[in-house]
C-alpha cells in the first residue's frame, strides 16, 4: 500500500507522555508529531535516529503531523499502530494471505464479544464466519519478530475473545504484522509479559490459529512481506 499523504523526514529527539515525539528537521526547526502508538516501542526510540512524519494536510488537527516511520539500525520501522489492519485488508482483498482466502466479503470494526470490535470480519455462504484479530509488532530479538512489547491486558482480552468465537463455531486468526523486513520468525514475547504468552498458548489448543507476516517498510511505501515462522508460545523463550 502507498502512503498518499505527503512525507517529511527529521530526526528523533524524544517521544514523551506516550503521544508526543519531537523531531528536529534538516533546517534545525523542532516539530511535535503525534505518536499513534502508545506501546513501550522498545528498542525503536533512539535519540537521533532518522524518522518520517506523515502529513494529515488537516488544519482542525491540534497536531497536524503523525510520526510514522523510525530506521532502527539501517532498517526502517512502521510505528503507525493504524497501518497493519489497513494493509491486513488490502492483502485479503487481493487474496495474498493463501490461509484468508475463499471468503466473498470483509468488514472491518464489527461489533463482538464483549464491547470490542474485530478487526477483520471475513464471510461467505460456503466458508461461514472467520474473526481475524490484527496486532502490529515492532519488537525484535535478533531475526525474530516478539508481541507484545509491554504488559497488554487488552490483547489478552482479545485472545479470550477469539477463542469465544470458535467455541461458538466460527473460525478465528490472530494475524501479527511485524512491521519491519529484518525478521525471519515470530515469537511471543514471554520474558515481558508471560500472562499474554500463556493466553496464546491456551487459545490455540481451543482453536485459534496464529498467523504472522513481516512487512517491507520505506517512508512512503508499506507492503506485505514474507509468512513467518510461529514459535509455539510453550517454546518461546527457548527458541532463537
């Protein structure tokens, strides 16, 4: 997917109260961007580190500008927590996921389980219902993508939830976007938060299926990369 809205690119000086980041532009001046993502966004805020504000080119916004893009150690970043469910669509629409195939149609933001709303709704006469949950992931450990990169009570909520839906007899994914190409497998994230990684462990032998893509990332430009390898959660913490 191309990024249509217009692109400046500055220098990270600090992202604060989680929905902040100052960065300074080539010509010395200091913009404040709003940061859509409110995750630890751990090992991606480094001082100096080269970034893409994306240009809302709306003036009734208090902060016109989102941080979208941060290059951690040669490899750029998506930090825009909206892009993976755009881009999660986009690939479903034009059959790119092979596991998402076959449905007739997709809704997003449908209204389930208990006053949360499922990303992807896939439906079709023949196929029935599949609930896809999508997570976006900017955390790695050498070549492995990990989720989540802080304590999430909320994605565990959205594991119970999915498996819900298979106990009701409806298919369910949760479809992890490592948003960055550097990654070879996937992997959740047990020494953080070992609650989520047990939830994951326990909805997949109830039935829900995990998925994982990386992404190819450049300032304008967000794209589907390769399937990822899925660590089994029981395994996490010893597999590289």
């Amino acid at each position: 997917m191309r990024i249509e809205l217009p692109t400046l690119q500055g220098t990270l000086i600090k992202r604060y109260k989680r929905f902040l980041a100052d960065v300074e532009m080539p010509d010395g001046e200091v913009l404040t961007a709003h940061c859509p993502n409110t995750g630890s966004l751990k090992g991606c805020l480094q001082p100096g580190a080269r970034v893409v504000l994306r240009d809302s080119q709306n003036p009734n916004r208090k902060l016109p500008l989102t941080l979208q893009t941060i290059e951690v150690e040669g490899t750029w970043v998506n930090v825009d927590t909206g892009l993976p469910e755009a881009l999660a669509l986009e690939a479903v629409q034009n059959d790119a996921i092979p596991a998402l195939r076959g449905y007739e149609s997709v809704r997003t933001q449908v209204k389930y389980g208990q006053n949360s709303r499922i990303d992807l709704l896939l439906e079709s006469e023949k196929k029935g219902r599949c609930y896809v949950e999508v997570k976006n992931t900017t955390l790695v450990e050498g070549q492995r993508g990990l989720f989540p990169d802080a304590v999430t009570e909320r994605g565990r909520k959205h594991l119970y939830e999915l498996a819900d839906m298979v106990d009701a007899g409806h298919r369910a994914v949760m479809l992890y976007i490592v948003s960055r190409a550097d990654v070879k497998s996937f992997a959740p994230a047990a020494e953080i938060d070992p609650a989520y990684t047990a939830a994951l462990a326990e909805v997949m032998e109830r039935g829900v299926e995990a998925l994982a893509y990386s992404t190819h990332v450049e300032p304008d430009r967000f794209e589907l990369g390769q399937k990822l390898r899925v660590a089994k959660p029981s395994a996490a913490r010893s597999e590289s």
